[in-house]
C-alpha cells in the first residue's frame, strides 16, 4: 500500500525505529484531538466580536471535528496512493495555513472554512496515517504503543487550553490564532520521520520459476519432470483497492461502526462545554480554563496505563469488553454530575470524567484493529470516522443550540451521559451476540467451527486456481507440487497410485 502499506513476509519489529514514529504519533494524535477543544477558550471573545450565539461559535469546533473524521476515506486513498508520508506533510501545511488565515477573518463563515474546513482537513491527513504507520511498526507490544500513542492528546489538551488564555489575554484571539498556526507546522517535521518499515528482502524476478507470491496464477516450469503446467488466467498483478468497502459486511465492524457513532454523539460535548459552563457558574477564567488540564493530567496516566493493561495476555482476547466498561464508566460520569456547580464539585467531575475518557481513547483503535486485522485498518479507519463526523456534526452543535434555548447546561449532561452509556450497553451486547452466532455456526468445509467473517473473506482472497493436470505418465512431480500447496484434487487422488506403479 504505497509507502505506508502493510507488508508480507515478516512481521512488525515491535521496536527499533517504530519508537520515533511512536512520539510523532504522539504529538499528531495531541494536536488532533486537543485542538478542537483548546479552541473553544477563544469563544467568549468571538462571540461578542462577531456578534454570535454559542452555537453558532461551536460549529468552528465541530466543523474542525467533522473534517477530521469525514474525510477518513479520502485519507485512506491518498495514503494508498502516495504513501503516510508525503500525506502527513501536506496535512500539516493545510493544518498550519488554516488557522493563520482564520486570524484575518471578518465573519463567522470565514472562520467556518478556514480555522474549520482547512485546519480540520490538516489534522485529518496527519492523524489516520500516523496510526496506520504505528500498526505497520508494533504487534506484540500494540496494545502499549496505541496507549501511549493516544496519551499524547491529554497531554496536549492541558498544555493546549492554558496556553490559549495565554495568547487570549496578551494577543487578543487573532494573534492567538496566528501563533497556534505556526505550532501546528510540527505536525510537517512529525511526518517526515514516518519512513516504512524495512521489507522482508528484495523479491525474486517476475520471469522467474518460483515467483507466485502475490501475483495472479500464471506459467509454471517444473525443470525436474520437463512438464509445463498452464493455468487459465493470465499473470497479471492484480490492481490494487484504494478503499476496501467490502469490510463493511464483516460482523464486528457493522458493531464497532454503530457505538463510535453513539459515543460520538456525547463523548465530546461534555469537554467542549466544560469551560463556558464553568465560567456560567462563577468560575474565574482563568480557573475555567484549567479544569480542562485536570482532564488532562488524569487522563495522561489512564491512556498508557489502560493499554498496558490491555496487553495482558488474559484481558487482550476480552478488549471490545473492556472498552464497553469504559463507555458506560464515561456516560455514568456525565449523568452523576450533571448537577455540579462549585468548582470542587467540577474538580471531581474533570478527574472522573478524564479517567474514563482515557480508557476510551486508549482503547478504541486496538478493539478495531483486532476486530479486522491489519491489512484492512486503513480502510476500516476511514470508513469509520466517516460515520463519526456525521455523529459529531449533531452532537455539539445540537448541545450549543439547547444551551441557548433552555440556558441551563444540566439537560446537555443528561443527554450526552444517556448517549456514551448507550453506546458501551450495545457494544457489550452486540459482541457476545456475535460471539454466540460464531460458535453456533456450522462449520464450512476445510474449516474447524465458526470463523469470523474477516477471516473469511481473507482466506477467499488468498486462494488460487488449481492448474488442470492430465493423468499421464510422467506427471507423478507435478502432482506432488499440487500435494504440498495443501489442496489435492480428483484428478489427483485417482492417478497417484496407478502413476506410482508407473514410474516403478
């Protein structure tokens, strides 16, 4: 897959390089999911320079979360295409020029297609190709990798939120913005340590007798019997897909896809409100603001340490559970402290709501990558947060508009709760369903009970043609080829022994 597709041959080095495409990892997952939500400290100031409702000044965040997840399909086809790399550097141009230009904009819609359309699509080519080059890099020890990976957005979120009201107070929010668009040119140096990791060795000529590994079924030569085997299909390399939609019929995706949505409509909302609506309270600003590092700082420790526990040889096999526990933790938080209103009643809020919160985000791409393995993450990824910007269109900005009519924030945590709780019930429920259909299924033939329906189609994928082979004498070496590729047939089974006896 360009030159960030997965390879054949040996597996990830769990190591080595892959921990420097760890900690750019890190720094891009920091700034595209703690970007966002840094930036809803510059509300206050734009909505009384533009003269604007809350929800209508939410949609700058919205529409930078929804570039991020809705253009993970074309994120997938360009990686495809032109490799992680070069992706991720352009992403970070498009991230850093967004918002140097949003900070020389006069209306709200302006902000809307730059801060919101070219940053969020900036973020989006760094984030999925950073994660599908960390698959590429770890196996045994991915479960870690992805959690520390994703500890770089609380990490990020609290050092994001303070700085904001920083730059807010001596910069006023256009000199804010034009600083944290020259920030956002890491994510380019980010992207140019992501070089592939080293192939199995160089691989044998096309002409070649032995060269069939991934090539369509061609011309044969057995030299020991001089005997020619032709298949009916001509050798072609097959085309490449630049988006594999048929993972869409594969079980534990169809169920993963259904709770990212109902997760997205309310896991963020919560945390993009928090700042207003503790300043709403009485909350000083500057106070405000730092409840979002309290997030953060609770939710550096859980991420890397969710993961590592995730690794565990007993709890990896049982992941989609634990990440259900975490979602329904997370909703349970939101409807136990919908009614918070001193500060150390918010504290309490920011350290269990960032516990669970890291859960989910140290978790939530290990339970995909296991559900369809590695050679369809790219395009799973994309087509799921394609199904999350839809959910994040509605969730934030729907919460801004019930603020504006009901002004009362404790409806908002009730519905956001009610979501993410739905959304781990399902995911608990679905998967031992789909768990039981699995077991209960017949096994099919060649097969030892109930494979899973990634399984199957890659074993489909990966099977060949036999060539036709006559019964003639002679022909005893290019049955035995046959033999050894694991799938005899008829023609086979009734000339080997007459052959034999031949050949004696």
């Amino acid at each position: 897959m360009g030159a960030g597709g997965p390879r054949r041959g040996e597996g990830p080095p769990d190591g080595g390089w892959g921990w420097v495409v760890l900690g750019a990892c890190f720094v891009v997952t920091g700034f595209a999911y703690g970007f966002p939500k840094a930036v809803s400290v510059f509300f206050r100031a734009l909505m009384r320079d533009f003269d604007a409702g809350y929800s209508d000044t939410a949609w700058v965040s919205s529409i930078m979360l929804a570039m991020l997840y809705g253009t993970g399909p074309v994120s997938s086809i360009l990686v495809t295409r032109f490799g992680c790399r070069p992706v991720m550097l352009a992403g970070g141009l498009l991230a850093s020029a967004g918002m140097i230009l949003a900070s020389f904009a006069t209306r709200l819609l302006e902000l809307y297609l730059t801060a919101g359309v070219l940053t969020g699509l900036g973020l989006a080519l760094n984030f999925q190709p950073s994660l599908i080059m960390l698959g590429l890099y770890f196996e045994r020890r991915r479960p870690l990798a992805n959690g520390l990976a994703a500890a770089g957005s609380p990490v990020f979120l609290s050092a994001l939120s303070p700085l904001g009201q920083q730059l807010l107070e001596r910069f006023g929010w256009r000199g804010g913005f034009l600083l944290l668009g020259g920030l956002l040119l890491h994510c380019c140096a980010c992207g140019a340590v992501m070089r592939p990791p080293p192939g199995p060795g160089p691989r044998p000529r096309r002409d070649s007798a032995g060269d069939r590994a991934g090539d369509a079924p061609g011309e044969a030569e057995a030299d020991g019997a001089g005997l020619q085997l032709r298949e009916a299909s001509p050798r072609v390399r097959p085309r490449r897909r630049l988006l594999d939609l048929a993972v869409c019929t594969d079980r534990a995706f169809a169920v993963y896809a259904v709770t990212k949505f109902l997760m997205a409509l309310g896991l963020f909302v919560p945390a993009i409100l928090l700042v207003n609506y503790a300043k709403d309270a009485g909350v000083p600003d500057t106070d405000a603001a730092f409840l979002l590092s309290i997030v953060g700082f609770v939710d550096i420790v859980a991420r890397p340490a969710c993961g590592a526990l995730a690794g565990l040889a007993r709890l990896r096999p049982h992941v989609p559970y634990l990440f259900s526990l975490a979602l329904l933790a997370n909703g349970l938080t939101d409807l136990s402290s919908a009614r918070a209103r001193s500060y150390g009643a918010l504290v309490a809020f920011c350290v269990a709501f960032g516990l669970s919160y890291g859960m989910v985000g140290a978790l939530q791409f290990e339970v995909l990558m296991a559900a369809v393995g590695a050679p369809r993450f790219p395009s799973a990824l994309g087509l799921v947060l394609l199904v999350e910007a839809v959910a994040v269109l509605i969730g934030p900005p729907s919460a801004g508009r019930l603020v504006d009519a009901l002004k009362n924030y404790e409806i908002i945590f009730y519905l956001a709760g009610s979501e993410v709780a739905l959304a781990g019930v399902f995911m608990a429920v679905a998967t031992n369903c789909c768990l039981r259909c699995a077991k209960a299924a017949p096994s099919g033939p060649g097969t030892e009970g109930g494979a899973s329906d990634t399984e199957d189609a890659e074993a489909e994928g990966d099977s060949e043609p036999l060539p036709v082979v006559t019964e003639e004498p002679g022909n005893l070496e290019a049955l035995e080829v046959l033999s050894a590729r694991g799938k005899p047939t008829e023609p086979e089974i009734e000339a080997r022994p007459r052959l034999a006896a031949e050949s004696v």
